[in-house]
C-alpha cells in the first residue's frame, strides 16, 4: 500500500485528471491513496515566527496520518536526487524487506516541519526547481506508475 | 517572444488544460507560442541504426522551425541542472543582451539528434527523472510562469 500524504486541497480540475489517471493505470500494480490534511491561512504578510507555526501545525497534521509501520519518503528540497529508475530499486528493496507500507509526504508552500524531518526514513528531492504543490503530486504519481512499470517489465503507457 | 518547439501532439486534454493556463498567465509578460512537429513512429521493435533515424527526422524537423536569431535552449538529461531562480535570471540576462528570442526544444520520445545539440546555445537538465515528452511541457511552461512572476517581483498565483 502507498499513501501520498500531503498539505492542502488541490483544487485545480486539470491537475485533479492526471492524478486519477495515474491511479487508474496503478491499480494492477499496487494500491495507493491521496490523503490531504488541511493547510494553514498563510498570508504573504506572516513573520518568521508564525511561519514556523504554520510548518508546526502542518506537520502535525501529517504525522497524524502516520502508521508507525509507514516507510516514509518526505519530499524535500534539502534531500537526495534520485533517477527514475533508482526509485524502482528503492520500491522493490521495501517491498522485498516487508516495508510493504510507504507514505509518501509532500509538504505545504512554507516547507517541511522539523519533527516531520525527523520521522522520514528517505529525504527525496524530487528537481532543482521548484514546482507548486499540487503538481508535485502529478510528478509523483507519475513516477510511481513508471516506477512499477519498470519493477513489471511492462511498456510505459504514453 | 518565447517559442517552445516539441516533438508530438499533445493529445492529453488535462495536460492541455494545462498548457493553456500557463500560456494564459504569461500573456501579460512575454509572447508564447507552442510549436508541435510530427514525430515518428517509433514501435518497439526498432534497431538502434533505425532509432538514430527517427531521431534525426524529427531532429531536422525542429531544425527547420529554428530561426538564425534564436538563443536555443535543449532540453537534454545530459545538460545543466539548475534551479528557477538561474533560470529567470537567464531569460533576463538574455533579454538585456538582445537575445530577445528564445526558443525552449523538447526533442522526441527516442531522444536528442546531434545536429540538434550543436545548433542548441545551452542544454538544460529539468531533473534527473525521466518525464513523459507531453508533461515535460507542462513543467517547462509552469517554471516559465514562475520566471516571470520572481523577475517582475509578482506574487506566484497558486
């Protein structure tokens, strides 16, 4: 089972489409499951101090969510780089080694809480650049369904 | 002007919607166009001598759509990695200097033809993962939107 764990409603229609997509084409793989925790009132106004509170009460909200059972994939700017096919491997060895759970974790817009950096057992970096949010968990579905087409020796369906 | 030239039609009407989001939130900051070629087809069965032949067809293809005054920028996983805020101070420095053209190139799903990275001015690594060719554009339109937005010190609309 993978759950992607993330901050905020995405709200956009069109982001909302690819992601169902990609569920779709998952499910002979694996199941998977997009739980969204509410995301605090961040207005660009906000000090230094209160945008820690915001990653705080996010970040609680995550961890929440989390099995004590979960392998968990923070997605992280400061993380490590990894290759489409990296990932694979890196599926398959948590498989393989009974980590049948992974959580996926995709941060709000003001970034990760410590506590959350804590509990991650793989700090991810997906890109250089930085994207929104909500498309980051298109990218994300995206290469979870490569990944396991890859692990299934099967074509990737364009 | 901004012209991004790409191998393929983009038949996903998600990843459409998309494209034309972004395309709609540029206008007040730069001309964009998006200009599709034909690719190839290109089954699974081909031998290397005839994967070298697609790639040089729709690399020619490209070619014939470059203008002598463009500053070409490939898409390539073999370039430079570099973040969104490298990017919009590139695409300003450009401006300044009269490189007022800018022509962004997403070669085809079987890769880059030579003749394509000799005539490119910069190879440019979106991330070490590998994305399909149609959700490539979404991301390099995203990342032109966020260019803008950080150059004209505009909030980023979410």
């Amino acid at each position: 089972m993978i759950r992607i764990i993330a901050v905020g409603k995405c709200k956009e229609k069109a982001m909302l489409a690819l992601i169902n997509e990609y569920q779709k084409r998952l499910k002979p793989f694996v199941k998977t499951e997009l739980i969204e925790v509410a995301d605090e009132h961040a207005p660009q106004s906000l000090s230094l101090a209160q945008m820690e509170q915001v990653k705080q009460k996010e970040g609680e909200r995550i961890l929440s969510k989390l099995k004590d059972s979960d392998y968990v994939i923070l997605l992280d700017l400061a993380g490590k780089m990894i290759d489409s096919v990296a990932l694979s491997e890196q599926i398959a060895s948590l498989q393989t080694y009974g980590n049948s759970d992974i959580a996926f974790v995709i941060g709000g817009s003001l970034g990760i809480a410590p506590a959350l950096i804590q509990r991650s057992d793989f700090r991810w970096k997906l890109s250089d650049l930085t994207f929104p949010h909500q498309l980051v968990r298109v990218l994300l579905y995206e290469q979870l369904y490569r990944s396991f087409t890859i692990l299934h020796h099967q074509p990737y369906h364009k």
